[in-house]
C-alpha cells in the first residue's frame, strides 16, 4: 500500500542527522529532495498556491510511496514562523496536497532546543545576546524574529491533529535519539514501515553548539557582514569580516575548551515556567513522559 511520510522537524532535533545518515538509504520510500520540496509546498506565494500544482512539481506517481523531510515545512524559527501563521499556513498546503500524508514531528527539551537555536543564528550571521534575541517587547507583530510559542509543543499537535487526525500523527523526542541513535533508528524505522539498505552512519554529529567564546568573537564579526538574519545588529560592510570571524572562532577551539555558552537562570527560569502548562497537556494527551526527560513540566493534574 502506497503511504506519504511527511517530516516537518521541528528545527534542531536531529533533522539534519536523518537526512544525511539516514532517510539517503531508505528502500521502501522515495525520498523527494528538499529544494523540490521546497519549490512545491513553500516558495509558492499564499495568494495563489495550487495543490495541483505542489503535487505535479512533487512528482508524485500513483501507487508509489514517498518520503519528505523538510524542517522549513514547521516555518522559519529565527522569525517564529511569522507569528505561527506561516507554520499553520503549510499545515494547510500539506493538507491540500497530500490529504492522506503520515505527520512526524521531533520535539526537544525548551531550554536545550532554545539555547541551540541561538548558537545557530550567531552562526550564521546573528549579533545580538541571548536575552535580546529571545525577548522584543513591542516589536512581535512586525519584526520577523524569534518567539517563544514555536516551541510551544501543544499549538504543533492541535493544529496538525485538527488537519490530518490524531492518529496520522507521529511524535518523536530528541532525547531518546541522542541516548541510543542505533536504538531509536530501529523503533522509528519499525514504527514509519520505512526499510533501508546499508548502516547510517551513527557517530555523525552535525552542527556542534558554538562554545561561549566562538559565539564572543562571532557575534562582534557578524556586526560587519550582511546576512539572511533580520534581527541583529549591523555597522557597515567589512571586507572579509565573516571570513576573519570563521578562523578567529576555529581557532578560539585550540585555545578555549567548547563549553557552550551559560543560559542566565533567570532566563532558563521564565523559559520553563513559559512551557510547564503546555507540556503537562502534551503528557496527558499524547502518553510521553516529558517529565522523565527533564521537560519542563507541571505536576499533572488527575
């Protein structure tokens, strides 16, 4: 029987690990290429998307099974996905396009997913500190920039449920991938009915946190370098500033052991008390236990 899986992420939940290591040697499925992807489900402009259209540059054939994996799908996380609506936007293109499709969706621990979503946006170009980043009071509903309920994991699975039902609905932590990959590549595989030829590479890691120091020296070159970042802070043109970042931060490496940067407690603090409630709810409904992994979580009420 043909089956549609579509992977939306989340963004830093071991995505570019399945997509490199893993999805590459499935057998059973299609894997469609993400700039495909991308081309059919988002570049086409809300004003005139055309599910005909999405599944023509899908390439779809009948009685042929497909996997998509895509973290884009969940929206862009350094402009919170416009306010959420670019997130339900292509729930919806999805729907429309594939109204039979499997959902996954990777969730994380809040303060871990936050605090390496912030090493990626210095990254590739971000200037601004933890705290700024993470809160702009007054600037939400017109700067494309980070916002707290992308992660917030209830508003993923009511939206996607409410699309697609409950049960087409498949949830994965992240943790349980870091504690044993070789472990939760067998369960997930099992769990998809996906079959693959040779071995993934399980040592692999993909993108290190940047260390506190990396993100010091990054963050004070990226002040004179244009980037895709939106939100930061810029100066004026540097010729080869990113060039100069990147080999001051590599060799910050030799120096400076890689300890990721501090998360202030008052910051991790309002971070868990942002998701306690919600993540109570994703326990009740769902079955995970969240609280075994250290999510933020409060006490579950009978």
């Amino acid at each position: 029987m043909a089956q549609c899986i579509v992977h939306i992420g989340l963004h830093k939940t071991a995505t570019t690990w399945l997509q490199r290591h893993l999805f590459p040697l499935v057998t059973s499925h299609r894997v469609v290429p993400r700039d495909v992807i991308q081309d059919a489900l988002i570049r086409q402009h809300a004003f005139t998307f055309d599910p005909e259209r999405a599944r023509r540059g899908l390439q779809l054939r009948p009685g042929e099974s497909v996997l998509l994996s895509e973290e884009h799908l969940s929206g862009d996380v350094f402009s919170g996905g416009f306010r959420g609506s670019l997130g339900r936007e292509l729930a919806r293109r999805i729907r429309a396009t594939l109204p039979e499709a499997e959902i996954v969706v990777f969730f994380r621990r809040q303060p871990d997913i936050i605090a390496s979503t912030y090493s990626q946006y210095v990254g590739i170009g971000g200037s601004h500190g933890l705290s700024r980043f993470l809160f702009h009071p007054g600037l939400e509903w017109y700067v494309p920039a980070f916002d707290f309920d992308h992660f917030d994991y209830r508003k993923w699975i009511e939206c996607y449920a409410a699309e697609f039902g409950r049960e087409r609905l498949h949830l994965f932590l992240y943790e349980d991938f870091a504690a044993d990959n070789r472990a939760f590549v067998a369960s997930f595989t099992e769990r998809l009915g996906l079959t693959f030829g040779g071995t993934p590479s399980y040592g692999a890691r993909e993108r290190p946190r940047l260390g506190a120091v990396e993100q010091g020296i990054l963050r004070f070159s990226n002040r004179f370098r244009r980037d895709a970042v939106p939100y930061k802070q810029y100066f004026f043109p540097l010729p080869y500033a990113r060039a100069i970042g990147g080999k001051l931060s590599r060799y910050s490496r030799k120096i400076f052991p890689r300890a990721p940067g501090r998360m202030p407690a008052s910051v991790r603090a309002y971070i868990e008390a942002r998701y306690a409630e919600s993540n109570a709810w994703v326990m009740r409904t769902t079955g995970l236990d969240l609280a075994r992994l250290g999510y933020p979580c409060a006490p579950v009420r009978g």
